[in-house]
C-alpha cells in the first residue's frame, strides 16, 4: 500500500532542494492520495515539503488520462506517481520509488479470484482509462471496456455488465467507502496483486529533470 510517508518526505526534501529549474509535475487525481481540493494524503505531504524547501517545482492533479496526455505532450516534465517499466517509453529517467502500489484483479462475490491477467482472456474487463496496468496488459488484446472512476467499474461488475476490472490499492478502499461497500462484498486475493507498481516521478530526460531527481 501507498503508505510510506516519512520515505515520501524525505525523497521529495533532496530534489526540491537540488532542483535548480522550474520542473511542471502531472499527477494522477487519486483519492485520497491526490485530489482536486489538494486535501490529499500526497498533497499534505508534498506541501510540506514545498514550505521547506526552493519553491523550484509545482504539480497539477489531473484526470489520469489527461495526466498522461500532458506528458506524453511533452507539457510537463515529470508525471506520478509512474514506474518506468510501465512506461514504455525511451529517453525517460526515474526518481528513487517512494512507495509501493499493488493492482489486483476484482470479481464478483462468490467467483474464485483471479490472480493473473492470462485468467482474464476471453472476459469483458473494466479499467480505468489513463492508467497505467504494465506491459503484460497491452499485449494479451484483453477486451477491456474503459471508464472514468473504480467507482463505475465496481457499479458494472455487480450489474453484471463486466466479468472483472483490474484496480490499485488503496484507491480501490476508497471506491469501497464511497459506495458504502466491504471488501467481502467483491472477490480478490489480498496475497497476491498481479503485479506491483514502483510509485515515482517518471520525467523527460532533460537537464532540470536530471536536476530536480539529482541525477549526473
């Protein structure tokens, strides 16, 4: 889980404080790690460290789609939190990862938990759009049905309408709270996502992105 707080602090102290260029930041509007109010548990965090540090670098919470756009656009110079190996994209560099995210795969109540994408061959699937699910999943041609929020995606499985959709954690738990649900009320294995993301800034391999992640 995304819970690595003090390791967050510290990362984000050493390349503000070496950062010697203005460096634009997308990031992700994960509740409640980012959200639009800036009330998020990244957001406190990432503000406290802007106090202390040269006020050299801003980030915008952004839909992921869009957040991906902005980067790929080259209208940022960093997007996170992003593991490079989901990337797929060259002449990119990555900070020190400053915690830990976990993707399971959701199914409905009752129906054995899948723990590998291959399992998911055949299946109408839910994914968020703009979000990055590793390099296994664009290659195995999943039919994969698209929405804005987990929240929806949770909505169709128990509809009916889709046979599983992949989610990070703890985004998921906030989904679940929103929609007044427990964890009982859908089918996961808590022991084994099927993959796990390095969360870090992923920037384009530019002199104020080496500076701002201390690279050489």
């Amino acid at each position: 889980m995304r819970k690595i707080f003090s390791l967050v602090v510290s990362t984000l102290a050493l390349v503000s404080a070496f950062a010697t260029a203005d460096v634009k930041i997308a990031v992700y509007n994960l509740p409640p790690l980012f959200e639009p109010s800036g009330n998020g548990s990244y957001d406190q965090l990432f503000n406290k460290v802007k106090v202390k540090a040269n006020e050299n670098w801003s980030y915008n919470i952004l839909p992921a789609a869009r957040a991906e756009q902005a980067f790929s656009a080259k209208n940022v110079d960093c997007v996170a939190p992003f593991d490079k190996d989901f990337s797929g994209l060259s002449d990119v560099i990555q900070s020190d990862f400053f915690n830990v995210a976990k993707i399971y795969i959701f199914t409905p109540a009752g129906t054995p938990a899948l723990t590998k994408l291959k399992q998911l061959q055949g299946k109408k699937v839910g994914a968020r759009r703009g979000m990055p699910y590793g390099p296994e999943f664009g290659m195995l041609n999943l039919k994969v049905d698209y929405v804005e929020t987990i929240e929806a995606n949770i909505k169709k499985l128990k509809a009916g309408r889709i046979d599983a959709f992949l989610a990070y954690v703890p985004d998921a738990w906030e989904a679940f709270n929103h929609l007044g649900m427990k964890l009982e009320d859908l089918s996961y294995n808590e022991a084994s996502p099927y993959i796990t993301h390095e969360d870090g800034f992923l920037c384009h391999n530019t002199l104020a992105a080496q500076a701002f992640l201390m690279l050489p």
